[in-house]
C-alpha cells in the first residue's frame, strides 16, 4: 500500500532514480504517482494518475538534481487526483514531503495550521506545514522535523526534504521503512526491489526512529530522545533477477512455478527455530491465530492441522476483528500473527494489544527484519522470497507448509511429518510442470465467461476452497464464493443455475463421501463441475478433472496450486493484469 523512493548521492540522474525506483515499487499497489528532485532553481515536481510505466522519461529532460524523492499512492484520504497524489508542500514549495500511512490527528493539526493553506484533502499535506510552522519560529529544518513527528498520531513513514538544506529526514512509527547504502549514494525506501539494482547492504528502521543522510554521511537517532542509535549493515538474501518476471509473463505465474522450490525452503528451516516455537505453544493455555485475506484462510486451515495432527485447540480470528477476544488474553496466551509483508497494519495492531496483556507472540513471517518479526517471541520464517504479485501464492503455500510441520512437532512426531511433506513437496515439484499450466488453461476457457464461481471443500479443504474463491475473484473479477462441502443444501444451493461453474476439492480420505454428495446436488441442478482430486473420483460426476497428487494430510497443498493457476488464467483471458488486481494493495500497512 503506497511506495516510498527517495535518493541523495552523486548522481546527478536522481529523478530517473526516483521513477526507476517507483516502477519496481508497482506491485505495491496505487492510483496516482509523483517525484521531486532538488535544483538549482529549487524543488520541482512532476505527478500524474495512472501507471508509473507509462512514464515517459523524455519529459523530465530538463529536470536534474541529486537529491530526489518518489512515491506511488493508494487513496485513503479524498480522491484519486494530481492534487491529492504526492508529493505535498509547504505554502511556498520550499518543503517537500512523501509519506504513507495515516495521521490519525490532522484535522485537528489542520484547523490549527489554518485550512485555507491546504490544497489537497490528504492527512499528509499537515507534514510539510507544521515543519515550515516550526521553522518559522525559528528552529532548524532538523528541530522542526523533530518537533512534527512528535505532534502527529498515527502509524506513518515519511521523508522530507528541504530547498537549503544538503540532507533528507526521514521517519518511520509504524510504516516499514529501509535504508539502501550504495557507493556515495543512499536510497530510502517502503521495500528493497526498489534500489536492488544498485545495492544489497541495507539497515532497516525501527518504529519511533528517524534517519539523516547526507551524500557521504547517515545517522540514525530515536525521534523523541534525540539518542543516536547504532545500526548493523545487513545483506538483502535475494538480488534483482529475484524480483523480476524471468521470461514469465506475469510475476503471478513466476511465483506460482517458484513454488517448486519455495516449498522445499520451509523444511529446510534449522530443527532449533520450530524446537522453540513448539516449548512457548506448549506451555499455552489459549492459542489465538491472527492474519489477514490469504493468511487469514492459511491459518485456517492451520486450526484444523493444529487439532487433527497434534490435538491442540487453537482459534484462528481476523486481525481486524481480534480486539472482541480481547478479554481472554493474558499471560498463558500464545498469539499466532501470519503475514507476508510482516507490516500489516491490523495484525501489528493485534500484537500491540496482545502484548499489553502479557501474551506470548509466535509468528509465521516472510519478510526478515519486518515489524512482526521485532516484536515475537519466536519467528517461524516461510523463507517465499519476495512476491511481487499482489495476490498471494507461494507465500500461502509455505505458511500452510509451515504449520503442518509445526503440528508434526507438536505432536511430538515431528521426523514422520517432515518424510511426509518431504514426499509431497517432491510430488508437487513433479506435477507443477507447463504441460499442467495448458491444461488447465483449456478448462479455464471453458469457464471465463460465467458470471459466478462455487468452490466446494470439507475438512483442511474447505479453507482451501475460501482462498480459491478469494484468488478468483481478487485477479479475474469473477463473483466467487467457497463453501463447506455440507452447508450447500442450507442455503448457497439456491445460486447454482444451468451452467455454474463449482469447483470440488476432494482428497481421498474420510470426507470424500461427502463432498460427493455435494457435487451430485450441484450437478443435479446443472452445475458444471470441475473436480480437482487424486484420482477421477466418478467419472459421470466431473465435467473437468484436474488430478493432483495423493499427498494424504498435505492435500491443502496440492489442491490449493491447481486454483491458483485457474484464476491467473480466468484474469489473463478476460484481459485483466493479474500482477495488480484494481483496488487491492500488496501490503496493507493501514487500518
């Protein structure tokens, strides 16, 4: 959810750092985009709604300056605009301002700065001018800063720059941040894809710091102590070529192919990390799981894992919904937060609140040195590697991965469970070959046209079957709904007419019966049926069949990729980007 970019060094090329920089910040998400790049003549800016790569570079010819700022923006306050996208300004243009996140307070900031100074509806525009209030009265651009981050509520990220000054300040209190340290030249940024074509080594922000770079020099200091905080470099593990579609035509279907191998990272992961985990769960008394969208229904089907393989009752509740729960929290609870970014903003929220009643935080992360990592206990790495694409696919099977093998080891079987999902991670690399991809394009086109989408699952499938319908209609804008395989006959039956597409998730196990006798319901309404299962369960049943592996307790996995790469195909034929579903942010860092 929005992008930060911003550059001092050498280069005199800033502005085409800026844009370059935003444009590997795409997948982020946005409606509207800006830069500003300090000259001689003072701080000029360009914005524009629409596409970052559809800039063209030609335009700022005339613009040239070492010191730039960039930013792609996800509306939150007023509307898709040129006057609400950033970067926003001080009244004379002196200050220049990118930021993401939400000031909580600034109406109030707002109607003491004087609103008729205000040309946005944005919270963002109070920065720029409480800092110009500040130096008005006489305080440095540094003191003035410092003095407006201590005024604003919120969780925010912001850089500023200034006309007279030779550095940029920026802040983080609950918005990631990361700085990027090249050979005389620095880059701040929401993610690192943004400068890895020019540097690995990184430091990463922490919540209630700030940061002063100038072209050879960098000081981190904590913003309400003025203290300088000292800072390790890190090496990101993964470089460009990571992060870029290699030869793929969309970053959706690299990553669903990457599965092959991201899968096998998770059990790769020392013994020492889950041995850790598991002594904190043990000693709970209540076990909560908190995530959002696709973690959310990874976690769902963790509950069921949780309870089928190692009888531990643990309770899966959406972050944003968390705070009802509240009340039986305490210090013999383990909450277990899932996320891919690791900065959302309703997961970060329910482990402040969690921690204030004394409870245990046990994470299920991606992304090394993000905000839910710093505040754990314990952190469980899926070790994905970056996803680009907004809609979430080899992070969700690793999570899912991950806590199976957590189950395993909780029940205290934990070398049988990984020869188990060792085997079906072989299986999976086996199957998930281009031949599979043609195939199931061909029963994609049979289906593009349906205005609705039933997908039908019981057990660990029937979460799988949410997050199929979630995947659908996030990328292909299909209605798509998922179902218990058993509450068909309480009510969704009434949608099903002569030709809607349903979806079967059938393993061979004990609930295969049932889902069954859904599919004969379905089929006697005239559904057609699209059966993804080991094996042609009836072959007078399914209209479409996509065989998967025989992976026993590990189903969630291969039944989950096969409807991953149906909705990327159901997007691409009706002509949509399935990289940036309209609408939708990768990584939603507020409330």
């Amino acid at each position: 959810m929005c992008g930060i970019f911003a550059y001092i060094g050498g280069d005199n090329r800033a502005v085409r750092k800026a844009i370059q920089g935003l444009k590997d910040l795409e997948y982020r998400g946005y409606d509207s985009w800006g830069v500003a790049v300090k000259t001689p003549r003072g701080i000029e800016s360009r914005k524009g709604v629409g596409k970052v790569s559809d800039i063209d570079e030609r335009d700022f010819n005339d613009i040239s300056g070492t010191i730039s700022l960039g930013h792609t923006r996800w509306a939150t306050h007023g509307k898709v605009c040129i006057e609400n996208s950033h970067p926003h300004f001080n009244t004379d243009k002196t200050i220049a301002v990118v930021h993401n996140g939400i000031i909580e307070n600034y109406r109030e900031l707002r109607d003491d700065i004087g609103a008729h100074l205000f040309r946005s509806e944005t919270d963002t525009e109070v920065i720029p001018h409480l800092i110009d209030s500040f130096m008005r009265r006489g305080f440095s651009f540094e003191k003035a800063f410092l003095k407006t981050c201590k005024m604003l509520k919120g969780r925010f990220a912001f850089v500023a720059l200034q006309a007279d000054s030779s550095f940029i300040l920026s802040a983080r209190n609950g918005s990631p941040l990361v700085v990027g340290k090249g050979e005389g030249e620095y880059f701040i940024a929401s993610d690192t894809p943004a400068f890895l074509d020019y540097t690995s080594t990184v430091n990463y922000m922490h919540d209630g710091e700030y940061v002063k770079i100038t072209p050879s020099s960098i000081q981190f200091f904590d913003f309400k102590t003025g203290k300088e905080m000292r800072k390790k470099d890190e090496e990101v593990a993964w470089g460009k070529l990571d992060a870029s579609k290699g030869g793929w035509d969309h970053f959706m279907l690299k990553e669903i192919m990457e599965q092959r191998e991201s899968l096998g990272r998770v059990l790769a992961e020392e013994a020492e990390t889950i041995a850790r985990a598991v002594r904190i769960i043990k000693k709970a008394k209540n076990i909560f799981l908190v995530a959002c969208g696709t973690a959310g229904y990874a976690s769902m089907v963790a509950e069921r894992a949780l309870s089928e393989i190692a009888g531990v009752k643990a309770r899966f509740v959406p972050a944003s919904e968390f705070r009802a729960f509240l009340p039986f929290v305490d210090s013999r609870t383990v909450v277990i937060p899932v996320t891919q970014s690791g900065e959302t903003a309703d997961v970060l929220e329910a482990i402040k609140e969690s921690r204030q009643k004394k409870a245990k935080i046990v994470s299920v992360i991606n992304v090394r040195g993000s905000s839910v990592e710093r505040e754990s206990d314990a952190a469980l790495p899926i070790n994905a590697g970056p996803e680009k694409a907004v809609a979430s696919t080899k992070a969700a099977t690793s999570q899912i991965l991950m806590f199976l093998l957590l189950a395993h080891a909780l029940s205290g079987h934990e070398m049988r469970g990984r020869k188990i999902l060792k085997k079906a991670v072989r299986d999976i690399g086996k199957w998930l070959e281009e031949k599979r991809l043609r195939d199931i394009r061909q029963i994609a086109e049979r289906v593009v046209s349906a205005p609705n989408l039933f997908v039908i699952g019981k057990g660990m499938l029937y979460p799988v079957a949410l997050e199929a319908a979630l995947k659908i209609k996030e990328v292909s804008y299909i209605h798509a709904e998922g179902f218990a395989a058993g509450e068909l006959k309480h009510g969704p039956i009434a949608l099903i007419e002569q030709g809607t597409p349903c979806i079967a998730l059938l393993g061979d196990d004990e609930n295969t019966n049932d889902v069954l006798n859904g599919v004969e319901e379905l089929k006697a309404r005239g559904a057609f049926i699209i059966g993804i299962a080991p094996q042609e369960q009836k072959s007078d049943v399914f209209d479409a069949w996509i065989p998967v592996p025989d992976s026993g307790i590990a189903s969630a996995l291969t039944h989950l990729i096969p409807t991953q790469i149906l909705a990327y195909y159901l997007a691409v034929l009706r002509g949509n980007n399935p990289d940036k579903p309209r609408n939708l942010a990768k990584s939603v860092t507020v409330k």
